[in-house]
C-alpha cells in the first residue's frame, strides 16, 4: 500500500569487498513475473492429453485478463493464436466416441482428463477464441454420464475427481446442484484441493447462498500452514490420478480465495509461498505451473493490481537508489537495481527503504508493489572450510589379485607400481 516499508540488510562479520552486490527487484505486479512460466508451458517436450492443454489453458486466463482490463500483452497476442490452433486441433482429433479422453489417443477415457480439457475450452472460448461446440457438447454429456454415485466416493481421490467434475460441468453451465451439495455433505473425505474445488462449484452455482461456500473456505484457512516464508497447504495423502503435489493444492486454494474471498488475510502469504517455491521462473510439474499461473492471475484481477497507478523510490542509506511511477503501460515490466558491497555499510545494519505514493491527481495509489531484495556476497576463502551435513564421499584403492577371506577387506593401498591392477 501507499507509504514506507523498511528493511535492514546486515553484512557478515567477514567478506571480500571487491565483489558482490545487493539487488532489489520492483515489480508492479505478478504479470512479469509470471512470464517465465508461461514459457516453461508453451515449450514442454511432452504431447499427452494433459501437457497439452497446459500449455494453452494459462495463457488464456492471462490472455482474458489483460483483454478485460483492455490491457495490451504483444507477446502473448502475437503467439497465442497458433499455440491455442495447434492445441484445439489436437484435442479434436483425440477425442472419443464417448466423448470423453484418456491419457494418449488409444487410452480409455478418463473423467478427470475430460473435465481438465473442457475447462480449456471454456477457458479458450471465453478469451475469444472459436471453439467447436459439439466437441464440447460431448464432453459434457461424458462427464455427467460418468458422474459417481454419493456411495461410491468414499476414498479421497475418488471425492476430489468427483468436485473437479462438478466445478467444471458448473463452468459449462451445466451444472449438478444436487449431486454438489451431496459431496458437502461427505466434504471430509476431500483433501483440501477437493474443497477448493468444491467451494468454486458452489460459487457458481448457490452465489445468493454463502453458507456451504463459507464453511469450505472455513475448513480450509483451518487448515493451512503458516512460516516464514509464506501460507501453504500440505494433504496427508497424495492424490496420484489427480497428478496433485501440495504446491498444487496451495495454488488451487489460491484461486478459490482470489475468486470467493480475495480479502482473506491469508492469501497474499499464499502468493508469497508460491513465488517462492519457484525455480527458474517456473514451478516443477506441469500441473503445478498451470493453476499456479491461473491463481496468480486471478489474483492480480482481484488486487485491481494491473491497473495500477503510483509513484515510487528506493533509499538506501539515505542515497536514492531508483525511482519510477507505474502505469497501466508499464504494469508488467520489472524494474532491477543493485548496489555493489564495496558501498554498503561493514559495522552496522543497512536501511532499505522502499516507498510508494498516488499520483498528482489523486488521493490514493491502486494496484500493488512488489520487492524482493537479493543480497550477494563471498568470503574469504581461507574462511571457508569443510561441511559434514551427514554425506560422506570416500575412496580407497585396493589391489584386484588380493586374496583375503570373506570375513575381511582387502587392505588400503597409497602407492603401486606400473603394470598394478
């Protein structure tokens, strides 16, 4: 929000002052950031049903958001058009005669896979794009073909396949309220990402009726985990046939904060957690990646981030170190700064400070800023010296023709002559 935030940044006791330095990245929203794993996406090696609408489904939500705002985003128009041809035309030409998809083309179908590619068609419809109507006709009558009876979701995977299909048919405008509000009534059989689910269908479909929505979204902040580094979500079970990780599942619950209850306190921390669980620029497995991207975005739609409009400066040690104003042209572009340690402060704490305020014509800044400061330094090297965190790397060399017994090793040698095996 508009004002100051301090951080103190403290060098070791020892360094080398010729290198390393201190960088501060501010980002007026997750757009930029979120970049790299749109990318990580569009370039998966790997064409089953699932990777393949990974790669196009993210991109749309993005897409959609930026089109809403009446935001412009060259990178993802110029390239989208053939990322989302290339994945319809593939979907089509696997689809079943029962209407539904398996894993690869020969597989059977499957329920979950024929919800996650209908929700990338409503997804790609919704962004503009032509999508067949009869492909998606029949996927819906699969699903609800394929719908489990209340007796037969006693185990946790079978009860989260079963939300998944009941938020996506609600999605589609075909939604089941009666077998939806059965599965709140064995809501304890879900894993936490199965209530997430359940709490969207419900969204959608009883959005005059809070209850059943407020006593999932209740069960869930019950149960997540609070750190350092952020809020996140653990199950006590892993959802194989969902492909389901806990980061996954911290993802999920994010979109359902972000589109149910965007002022909960404890979705930013959730944002936090899963920038972080980042690495290079992306997340570990495809599904991951993909509802991380779709919650980041539904986020930055509910914060009002990319219209954000605002000034701003960095003060280290009372010397500016940048400054700039966000707008909604710039609102996807990451700002770097870095200060070298030779310029720091040795003896005492550094004071970091990152302000924001409104701009001229108004009262208050909108949007959000983002910081993150990365401080780089090397010791001594006569100071670094040998860790034992508990692996050992051993060898020893011994000579191929010893003959010891069983019950012994054949001794260590330090020297041996030429021809020695």
């Amino acid at each position: 929000a508009d004002g100051q935030r301090l951080e103190a940044v403290a060098l070791p006791p020892s360094y080398d002052p010729t290198q390393g330095e201190l960088s501060v990245h501010i980002d007026p929203s997750l757009a930029a950031s979120m970049a790299p794993g749109l990318k990580y996406l569009e370039h998966y090696p790997y064409e089953c049903t699932e990777q393949t609408v990974s790669r196009f489904l993210p991109n749309v939500v993005t897409y959609r958001a930026f089109k809403k705002l009446g935001l412009e985003r060259p990178d993802l128009e110029e390239r989208l058009p053939d990322l989302v041809s290339f994945g319809l035309q593939r979907l089509y030409n696997q689809q079943h005669y029962d209407g539904g998809w398996g894993w690869w083309v020969l597989d059977k179908s499957d329920p979950f896979l024929t919800a996650y590619v209908l929700l990338g068609l409503i997804e790609a419809q919704r962004a503009g794009f032509v999508v067949d109507e009869g492909v998606m006709e029949r996927a819906v009558n699969f699903l609800q073909d394929n719908l489990s009876s209340p007796r037969d979701v006693e185990r946790h995977w079978q009860a989260n396949r079963q939300a998944f299909v009941l938020y996506v048919l609600a999605e589609a405008g075909q939604g089941d309220v009666g077998r939806t509000v059965t599965l709140f009534g064995q809501r304890d059989v879900l894993d936490t990402f199965g209530k997430a689910y359940l709490a969207l269908a419900l969204g959608l479909l009883e959005p005059e009726k809070p209850t059943r929505v407020n006593t999932l979204l209740s069960d869930i902040t019950g149960d997540a985990i609070v750190s350092a580094t952020g809020t996140h979500w653990e199950e006590e079970q892993v959802d194989y046939y969902a492909m389901n990780t806990d980061t996954r599942s911290t993802a999920i619950v994010l979109t359902a904060l972000a589109r149910l209850d965007p002022g909960n306190a404890l979705a930013p921390n959730g944002v936090r957690w899963l920038m972080a669980a980042r690495k290079d620029g992306h997340w570990e497995t495809t599904q991951e990646t993909a509802w991380a991207v779709i919650a980041l975005t539904d986020w930055m739609v509910a914060t009002g981030e990319l219209e954000g409009a605002y000034n701003w400066h960095v003060v280290v040690n009372g010397d500016l170190l940048g400054e700039g104003s966000v707008s909604r042209e710039n609102v996807t572009d990451t700002v770097e700064l870095q200060i070298a340690v030779a310029e720091l402060l040795a003896e005492e704490v550094n004071r970091v400070v990152i302000e924001r305020w409104p701009p001229e014509e108004k009262e208050a800044g909108t949007g959000r800023l983002y910081y993150s400061l990365y401080l780089r330094y090397f010791k001594p090297v006569e100071e670094v010296t040998a860790l034992n965190r508990g692996i050992i790397v051993s060898r020893r060399y011994t000579l191929a023709d010893c003959a010891v017994g069983e019950q012994q090793d054949c001794p260590a040698v330090d020297q041996a002559g030429v021809g020695d095996v």
